[in-house]
C-alpha cells in the first residue's frame, strides 16, 4: 500500500490528546514493574515526547523505513529512552513493551475512524503494525548496544586496575604480574610501565612474574620488547620470581634473554637495585634501656 | 565489507614533504582517536615510507584514505613512485636500514608497525606500498 | 633556514630538538655539532628528545653518527628524554642506536657524563703518581 494513501497520518494528527490519554490509562494499568521502576509523571512525560516525534515522523512521505531520515528523532528518542531504562533496572523486553503498548489504542483509533471502510481498516491496521513492530524491536537493539558499551568499559577499567606498578623506592619500580597473561594485557600492562617509569624518573624497573604459571613465546616477546625499550628510555628493567617450568620454556622457544638481568625473587631484585642506585640499608644502633627511660622524663 | 569514507592526496617531492606527511597522518590517526602508541607507530611508518618514495623513487604521492568495516576503522596508506623499482622485493624485505649491502629501505621493520603491508615493484616501473592500521 | 640551537653548558654540548625537523635540518644539526665540537673541545653531547613524538630511521641514524663522529672526537653522547610510544616504536621498527647511552632526563645525562669524566681525571691522576 503506498505510503501516501496512507490513513495513518490523519487520523493521528486530529486525535493525538486522545491517544495519550488511552496509552497512558493503558501503561499504568497494566503494573507490573512500571509502578516500581518509573515515577508517573516521568511516564507521562516519556509517552508524550515519544507520542510527539512519532506523530511528526508519521506524517512524513515515509511510513516504512524507519532508518530514513524522516525517522531520525524518533530513533534519537528511542536510543535515549533505551539508555535511561536500561540504568533504572528495566529489561529489554519491559522497554520495548514500551512501544508495543501504542499499538492497543491505534487500532482503536483506527477502528471508529475507519469503521465503514472493513478493507482499508484491515490494510491500516497491518501496516501499522508492522511499523510498530520496527520501532520495538530497534528498541531492543538499542537497548543491547548500551549495554554492550558499559561491559566494553568496565573491562578496561578492570584491566586498568589489575595493573599495578609500585614505587619500592625513590627511582626503583616494581611490576608484580599475577596470572596468566595474554597478549593484549601484556601490552597495556607493559606500556603502563614504561609511562610510570617517565612520570617518576624511576632509573630501574622490576618486572616480577613469581605469580605467573605460564609465558609463551608473544608474552616472552613483549618482555623483552619492554626492557628494550626502557633502556632506550634510559631505565633498566630486572626481571624477577622465573619458576622453573617458565625458565624451562624460555630455554625451549629459544627466546634469547641476552642481556637483560634476571633474579630468582623480588627481594633479590631490589636488593640489586638499591646497589646500583648507590644506595645500601643499614642497622641502626641499638637504643640502651637507659637512655630510653631517661627520655620518658 | 569495506567503505571509503574519505580520500585524500599529497605530493612527496621534497623534505618538507615528508614532513607534511607525517603530520597529516598524525592529524587523521588523532580524530580517528587511535591509541597513543599506535599514533606514533602508524606516523613513523608513513615517514620511512615517504622517504623512501623520495629518495629511492625519485619522488611520488602518498595517498590517504579512511575505511570502516562497519565496526571498526582504518588508515590506509599508498606511496607510490615511478623511480627505478625493486627488483628483488625479498631481499629488500630482508635488508634492514643499513645501506650497506642492501637497499636499506627498512620495509620489514615498518611492516612490523602496521597491520596489513602490500608492495608491488617491477623495476622500471616505480613502486606501490601500501599500509593499513586498524584501530 | 632555522637551526636547532646548541648550548654549551661547561664542557657538555646540549641539543633540544623541539620541531618535527626535516630531513635537511637533521643533517645541518649533526654537522653544525661536529663543529662546536671541536671548536668548544667539548667532552660530552647531551641530545633532549623529550619533545619528540616521532624519532623515524633517519632521526635514529643522524643520532647515531652524532654519537660515533663524538666518539672520535673523544666526547660522550647521551641521548634523554625518550617518549615510552617512540622508543616501543623503535624497538618494533628494529632500529638500534649503537654506541649511544641514554638516560631518563637531563639532569641524569649530565650526571652520567660528569662522572665519567671525573673518573677519568682520578685515574690520571693515579696514573700520575
């Protein structure tokens, strides 16, 4: 049915007081978590806007393609009701009941306008549908995307966080790693390091991987490329806490460790590390009982 | 499924050209928002590969363009010359920057920067490389 | 044409490279070091690269000579203030920089030369004895 012999249009147009009203009696009605989830004059307020840019959009040459042009405040609308919902704790399905809800009192806005015409009220009403049906279901997408965006987000903050680097002292570093890495984490995590090691003109850097079970040869490879680079950069890196069955593997890929230094554990490590810093810890004297009660006086 | 959103061309016939390369690259690589490093890998590629285009090709154009596979998007680069040409492109991959024996066009180590690398080179009929880095 | 300025501080030369330098720029800075070099007698070449967002093979190699022909000429040259994405760039792209010491910043660069030119005066002074 051609878009323009559409009855649609009109009969919206002259009754839209009345269709908020009969969605509205509808929605509210109908409970469920509505009642919990949203506070009435919120709904209200949601219907209305939506009811407005559907009626404008409606009234377009185009009654079929949502994704046109003429659509394009009502998918803005939509996207933006999908957000809001989906942060007050409502379901895909709840939301997109949103939309599918209009179609109760169109079709009975259609029925008294169309009344003597049985046909044309049996096309209408199926085209009508349809585009009801369009608009829901881009609800659920859209309501899909936001949340696919926040997941996206939280597993970089996640990664962000699992990647500590600690100052052990002024100008020394560590990197403790805990579990297994993969190539992409390994990347983030080492350029992390390499940015502390500019912000705190850190000269030594102590990459521990005593919680790593198991390196293949891409996290080996990026190790290296790490302490590569911050010799480059004017740092050493010493990499401590090599289990045997990684040192195993390293001698196995045949990955060259050259000259990068390695030690059996942390301790070991900052312990190199404050030597070649020029640095040494001492014990200091032992206070006699004397002087320490003289001082209580 | 690949679409062209935008194309552009610049001429590379002196130092200040590779220069100007360089920075426009930085300038897309930045609006696109690719990560830091991948900025500064994707510019470095494009310098080496200018100046090749300059120096070995006797001058050329780098041809810039932006694609989206729907999800995700990408710089594609295309230097090309109608210098002498590659007639082994192998070794040339092989050689490193030393112009000792080699050419010294460092191509495997800008390959190493970018995730897709094409060359096609018949001597006496210039060169054509071309580079891509998602993001 | 612009130059890049060389500082004399002592008997260090210091170069801060703060513009996307051109290739002809590159060559006129290793040359016009060469010369202060001599002429200062300098004995040590601190280059600052911290305003470098891209350090591409031919910066890499210009560095490189900087430091050999600074070698012949009995000096020391410590390049500092590389960015973390030039030198993960670097070590991708395969680019070594032999012969060539690097620190955090300037003022480890000066350190590092300094000391190894006191050492040198004490073990001359041995040496002396």
């Amino acid at each position: 049915m051609p878009d323009s012999t559409r009855r649609l249009p009109a009969i919206i147009k002259s009754h839209s007081a009345q269709l908020f009203d009969s969605w509205i009696q509808l929605q509210l009605s109908a409970g469920g978590r509505n009642a919990a989830l949203i506070k009435e004059a919120e709904l209200r307020k949601q219907s209305q806007d939506f009811l407005t840019v559907f009626t404008n959009a409606v009234q377009s040459a185009n009654l079929t393609n949502i994704e046109g042009p003429e659509w394009e405040p009502v998918r803005n609308n939509l996207a933006e009701l999908s957000k809001s919902r989906a942060r007050s704790g409502f379901t895909p399905s709840e939301t997109a009941m949103f939309v599918f809800s209009l179609k109760q009192p169109l079709f009975s806005l259609l029925r008294t306008a169309l009344t003597k015409e049985p046909e044309k009220l049996a096309d209408e009403t199926w085209e009508t549908s349809l585009l009801i049906d369009k608009l829901g279901l881009f609800c659920v997408e859209s309501f899909q995307k936001t949340r696919e965006d926040i997941i996206a987000r939280q597993q970089q903050e996640l990664l962000e966080l699992s990647t500590p680097v600690v100052e052990l002292w002024d100008g020394v570093l560590a990197l403790p790693l805990i579990g297994t890495l993969d190539s992409a984490r390994t990347q983030v995590v080492m350029e992390s390091l390499l940015q502390k090691i500019v912000e705190t003109g850190s000269a030594i850097a102590i990459i521990d991987i005593t919680g790593v079970p198991t390196v293949d040869t891409l996290v080996a490879q990026h190790l290296l490329k790490t302490v590569a680079a911050a010799r480059l950069m004017g740092a050493d890196c010493i990499i401590s806490g090599i289990r045997p069955q990684i040192a195993q593997t390293i001698v196995h890929l045949g990955v060259e460790l050259g000259s990068v230094t390695t030690k059996a554990s942390l301790a070991d490590a900052f312990s190199l590390a404050l030597r070649q810093s020029g640095l040494a810890v001492v014990k200091r004297e032992a206070r006699s009982a004397e002087s320490l009660t003289a001082k209580g006086k | 499924m690949l679409t062209l959103e935008m194309s552009e061309v610049f001429p590379i016939h002196s130092d200040s050209d590779i220069v100007a390369v360089r920075q426009v690259v930085r300038k897309r690589a930045v609006e696109l928002g690719f990560r830091l490093v991948d900025q500064t890998k994707i510019v470095t590629g494009a310098s080496e590969l200018a100046r090749n285009t300059l120096n070995y090709g006797g001058g050329g154009s780098c041809k810039l363009e932006i694609l989206s596979n729907g999800a995700r998007q990408a710089i594609r680069l295309t230097f090309e010359d109608h210098g002498p040409g590659i007639a082994d492109i192998d070794q040339a991959m092989k050689d490193g920057f030393t112009t000792g024996g080699g050419l010294g066009l460092g191509l495997s180590g800008t390959k190493r920067l970018v995730n897709e690398f094409e060359i096609y080179s018949k001597p006496g009929e210039g060169t054509k490389v071309v580079i891509t880095k998602w993001k | 044409m612009d130059r890049i300025p060389i500082l004399k501080m002592g008997r260090i030369l210091l170069v801060t490279i703060q513009v996307d330098m051109h290739d002809r720029m590159a060559t006129m800075l290793q040359d016009d070091l060469t010369q202060r070099i001599v002429a200062t007698r300098a004995r040590g070449v601190l280059i600052d690269i911290s305003s470098l967002e891209v350090v591409d093979s031919f910066i890499g190699r210009m560095i490189g000579n900087i430091a050999a022909m600074s070698s012949v000429l009995d000096a020391q040259t410590v390049v500092v203030g590389m960015r973390p994405a030039v030198a993960i760039t670097l070590v991708e792209l395969g680019l070594e920089l032999p012969g060539v010491r690097t620190a955090l910043n300037v003022e480890s660069g000066m350190t590092i030369i300094s000391s190894s030119l006191q050492s040198e005066e004490s073990d001359a002074d041995v040496g002396n004895e």
